[in-house]
C-alpha cells in the first residue's frame, strides 16, 4: 500500500501517473477507490483545489472519476 502513498512525479504526465495507479490497485485486489483518493489527495496544493472543485462522492465508477481528473489536470498543466 505505500505505492499509493506518493506524490506524482513532476517527471510523470498526469496519464502516466494514473496508469501506475491502476497497475498498483489491480495487483493490490481492485482497490479503485485508493487511484481516486491518491489522484486527488497527493496532487500539489494548487491542483488538488481545483479537483476537490471537480470531485463527485456520490459517483461509484472510481476509476473513470479518476481518469478525468487526471485528464483535467495533465489540459491545465503548463
């Protein structure tokens, strides 16, 4: 689990750092739900604002959530 403990490397595009996530959750047993808190909950200051703005608790599909967050965040990246 401490996989999913780490902030996204600014070397990484926000793709690439959700696709890691999925490969860890599916080898952790389908822990969906953790690629949507460790997209959200580790992102800088600044992105993780504008994703709290953007996430939805009453959605169950974790993954898709978390892949449009990923998607917003690597469109408003400079």
């Amino acid at each position: 689990m401490k996989m999913f403990t780490g902030s996204k490397s600014a070397k990484r595009s926000w793709t690439v750092h959700y696709l890691y996530r999925v490969a860890v959750s599916e080898a952790c047993g389908k822990a969906e739900n953790l690629v949507l808190d460790n997209i959200v909950h580790y992102a800088d200051p600044a992105m993780r604002v504008s994703m709290l703005s953007r996430l939805n608790l009453a959605r169950t599909d974790y993954l898709r959530q978390a892949e449009e967050l990923a998607h917003f965040a690597q469109s408003t990246e400079i």
